[in-house]
C-alpha cells in the first residue's frame, strides 16, 4: 500500500499536502504566523529584560553583549523568514513553483531563526578573535553585536557560503581523490 506522502519522487511531499500534524495549508499558515509573532515578542522581551535588569539579574558587560549577539543573529534570520513568510503568503505564488503554498519547507522555516544565530554568533566571534581579516570596532559593545550579528543572521545563507569557500583555503584537500 502506497504512503499518502510519497509521490513519484520518492518520499517527497507532494504539492498539495502538508506537514503530518496540520490538516490544512491554512492551518500551517496560521500556525506559522503566530509562531513569528511569538518568537518575535519573547526575543523583544528578552532584550528589555536583560537591557533593564542586567545589575538585578548579575548579568556583566561581556556576557550582555554576548547574549545581545546571539539574539541579534536570530532577529536577523526571523526577520528573513519572516519576508519571506509574507512574499510568499500576501502574494499567494511562488516565483519558483505553481503552487501557493510551500508545506514542505516547514521545518526550515521554523528552524531557520535558530540556525541564523548560531552561524551569526559563531562568525562573530571568529571575526571579534581576528581570525577573519574582518575589523569590527568595539565588537565587545552590546549594540554593535547585536547590529553586528543581525546582519549575519539575516544574510546567514550568505555567511555559510563564503565560510565554506574561506575553509576551502585552510583545509587541505584528500589527495586520494585529485586524479
């Protein structure tokens, strides 16, 4: 017996179909939406909270700007996840597909805040160390790493390509397989 969520390409969702737990694409939608908004108001929270209560809470200048890094990476890919949420939903098509709706990139679009401050935050400090011939004047201030480390995440795509192409340069090649 066939699975209803594999098609001709394997174990692929098919256009129409959603993620296992929603029953519609409008459900996803909708649950996609208030997870943004969600995310975006305890992320806003938090950066009120430590910015107000940093004494209270024992909270130093070093791990506020720390922790100011990592969520600006994540305002970064939210707020790329978030444009993209909106150009694919307020316009109702795709410019890469013939369907309205991308189900299947569930998981990424959920994911994609989280992975944006990781790579945002790991990049700044590679580049805060000078590993990176990357000058960042003040990078031990809060507002320049979350400045910082917003660009990162939201350009995190970006980021991981020109890492991938600056380790290239360091990491040497299996000669087994130059033929």
């Amino acid at each position: 017996m066939a699975d209803h969520n594999q098609t001709g390409n394997g174990n692929q969702l098919d256009k129409n179909e959603v993620v296992p737990f929603f029953k519609s694409s409008v459900s996803q939608i909708k649950f996609e939406f208030w997870y943004l908004v969600a995310l975006l108001v305890l992320s806003c929270l938090l950066l009120v909270i430590i910015q107000l209560k940093s004494d209270y809470l024992g909270i130093g200048h070093q791990d506020k700007a720390t922790i100011f890094a990592l969520i600006g990476g994540f305002l970064g890919g939210w707020v790329y996840d978030t444009k993209w949420f909106y150009r694919v939903t307020a316009r109702g098509k795709s410019d890469q597909y013939d369907y309205p709706w991308h189900s299947h990139k569930f998981y990424w679009r959920v994911l994609t805040p989280f992975l944006a401050a990781l790579v945002a935050f790991s990049t700044y400090l590679l580049a805060s160390m000078d590993v990176f011939p990357i000058v960042i004047n003040n990078s031990d201030s809060a507002k320049v790493s979350f400045a910082v480390c917003f660009l990162l995440g939201y350009f995190s795509d970006l980021v991981l390509s020109r890492l991938a192409k600056w380790a290239e340069t360091f990491i040497p090649k299996d000669s087994r397989n130059d033929h």
